[in-house]
C-alpha cells in the first residue's frame, strides 16, 4: 500500500495512518459515493463526467452536494504527490460524514477522501460468467455508485473463483444488467446492444461516451431490454469500465469468443476519442 496516495479532508496522510472516525456514515453503514477514473500520464480521464455523476449519486442518496473544488484539490494532492503515473486509478470518496451507529444521519459536514495509485493495466482480453445473484432495478439506490458495494464483493470472487474476470448480472425480471464494475454490450447481426438504465445498471461514464462516439462515427448502436441467455448466441461481447475501456469478452460461461471485427472498430475508436483529449 505504500504507493497509495491519500488525502483526507485537506491534507495527505499515509495509507495506514488512521484519517476517517470509526463512527464516519461511510464506515457505519455504507452512506456515501464515489467515483474511480483512469489515470493517463499522471492525469485523471473524464474527471468532469465523473463529477457530474458524483452529483446524482449524492442527490439520489439524498446527502448534500459535495464541492468540485475541494474534490478537484484533492485529485492535485495525490495526483502531484505521486508524480508522473503512467497508468493508474484514482478514486475519491464523499460520505455522510460523523453519524449514529444506525442509518438515520446527524447533520454532519462530509468527508472528502481522495486516493490515487498504479496498478496493472487490464489483459487483452476477459472472461465473464453468469452468476445466480440479481440487481434489484426498483431498489432506491438503483443506478447510483454508492459506497455499498459488498454484493459485488461476492459476486466477483465466485467470478474469480470460476477462473473469469468479471461476473455479470441480471435483474429481477431476468434481464442482462451489468457486471459487478463494467457495463455490457453484444453484438449482434453487427449491431450493438447495451441494457438501457432502466434495466437497472449504472450509467457507466465509459459507456457513455463509446455510445456517443460510436454513433458518431457510423456504428449501429442501441439501448434494448435484453434476457440474460442473449450472453449464450452473441456474435461478439464486450464490456466498458473506468479501467477496462472498450474490453474484448472471448469467453462467457466457459463459451469461447473471438475478438471482432465489430468490437476492434470500437477500441479503434475509443483510442482516437481518448487521444483527442482527456476530459471530453
């Protein structure tokens, strides 16, 4: 841990250092959101997106709007501190601050917790499985990025366990969803297809913009309710995430995929997007 760099509310602490009470909401009950971005050059990507889904994340959890700035001092703290970083993740965090040991709140100040540090650049490649646990597209977080994240805790380490990358979701009616921290598409007749975010999945910043710049540049894609057996006759799969950009599936289940020629246009395009400019 120790080329991890942290900022607490304003000020840089050791990665083992104590720094957020043991009474913090985010510690007691899981009450607070947050945002991962790929580190480029020693410079987060699409830091503005984020932000603008910080915003709806803490309005949906019904906490008070955080500061972009003192967010933004934080990512210049662990980010300058850590010196140039080829590839890495930075992360921060926005709780309900000091709160009761149970889920109603005090009127407390947030905490603002800011870590950035290198870590391996994905495969080529991934392997998903389906796994029996299902996202519940009516809960009252649905597509928000809480802290809450223990069922993809478990989720990824039955994925892990089962020798694949990633563990992918339906939701209670039985649809495709999402992974446990990557948004999917298939490919099908050469068209594209994502879950909608009525199905219940987060509104991934990479989907967003592999939408957006793959329409532009001519490729059929589209938002569709889709079953989760659409995984088993896929022409090609992919998945989008923070780290993982556009990344190639070539297997599902134990189903073997080849990479094509559908989804390389779309990391071709992506390069040329994230070359342009890292905060588009």
């Amino acid at each position: 841990m120790s080329d991890v760099r942290v900022w607490v509310n304003g000020r840089l602490v050791s990665a083992d250092e104590p720094s957020v009470s043991a009474i913090d909401h985010g510690v007691t009950v899981g009450d607070g959101a947050f945002e991962t971005c790929k580190v480029v050059g020693g410079r987060g990507f699409a830091v503005t997106r984020h932000l603008r889904r910080m915003d709806r994340s803490l309005a949906g959890l019904g906490l008070p709007p955080a500061s972009h700035e003192r967010v933004l001092a934080g990512v210049s703290a662990v980010l300058g501190a850590a010196g140039e970083m080829p590839w890495g993740r930075l992360r921060w965090t926005i709780t309900g601050g000091l709160g009761p040991l149970g889920s109603d709140r005090l009127d407390s100040a947030l905490t603002y917790v800011v870590t950035a540090g290198p870590v391996a650049p994905p495969p080529p490649s991934v392997g998903i499985v389906t796994v029996p646990w299902t996202r519940n597209e009516r809960s009252a977080t649905v597509g928000l990025k809480t802290t809450s994240y223990a069922e993809n805790v478990v989720a990824l380490a039955e994925a892990q366990r089962r020798g694949a990358v990633e563990a992918v979701l339906a939701n209670t009616r039985g649809e495709l969803c999402e992974g446990t921290g990557s948004n999917v598409f298939v490919v099908r007749d050469g068209v594209v297809v994502t879950p909608p975010l009525s199905s219940g999945c987060l509104a991934g910043v990479t989907r967003e913009l592999i939408l957006e710049w793959g329409r532009a540049a001519g490729v059929a894609m589209i938002e569709e309710t889709l079953p989760l057996s659409v995984l088993e006759g896929a022409d090609e799969v992919f998945l989008t995430s923070s780290l993982k950009d556009v990344r190639p599936v070539t297997s599902v289940d134990g189903r073997v995929l080849t990479v094509g020629p559908v989804t390389r246009r779309l990391m071709d395009i992506w390069a040329a997007g994230e070359a342009a400019g890292l905060d588009p």
